[in-house]
C-alpha cells in the first residue's frame, strides 16, 4: 500500500493509504463497462493511453490527485469509490 499525502488547509495534511491496484481494478471494471478503450478514456479523461494502462496495472504510485479526479469524472465515479471501493462503508 501506498500513501497519499494531501494538503486540506492551513498546515493541515490528511494521509491515506491506497491500494493502487483495487483502484487499477476498479477503473478497469468501469471503463469495461462503459465498453471504452483505454484509448477512449484517456482522451476523456485528458490523460495520455500510457498513464491510464499503467494506473490500471496499479503501477503509479506517485499519481497526482488531480489525475485521479479527472478519472473518476470521467467514469462517472465517486472519488471515494475509485479510490477505496465499497470497502470504506
């Protein structure tokens, strides 16, 4: 597991810990879904074919925040859900 450091206010800094490859299977199971290719949503979400097979292969780590964000918007996905699944409920 990896850690994710955020920066949430004044000297404030939340960490998590993320799993990147439940997140890589989750992207994966909803691009499926969606019947794209990595390709396609890639460009949708304004990412390069590279960075989206390797974030499914859960081989990026040092992903930035922003990145994620523009995944789960573009597989219309709750970004708690892309990140943790239903294991956080």
């Amino acid at each position: 597991m990896q850690v994710l450091s955020i920066h949430v206010g004044k000297g404030c800094t939340r960490m998590a810990e993320l799993d990147w490859h439940g997140i890589g299977r989750r992207m994966a199971g909803r691009r499926t879904e969606h019947r794209w290719t990595q390709k396609e949503l890639a460009q949708k979400a304004g990412l390069s074919q590279f960075a989206v097979a390797r974030l499914e292969m859960g081989d990026r780590p040092n992903a930035r925040l922003q990145t994620i964000v523009n995944l789960a918007e573009a597989l219309d996905m709750d970004l708690l859900d892309l990140l943790y699944g239903h294991e956080r409920r």
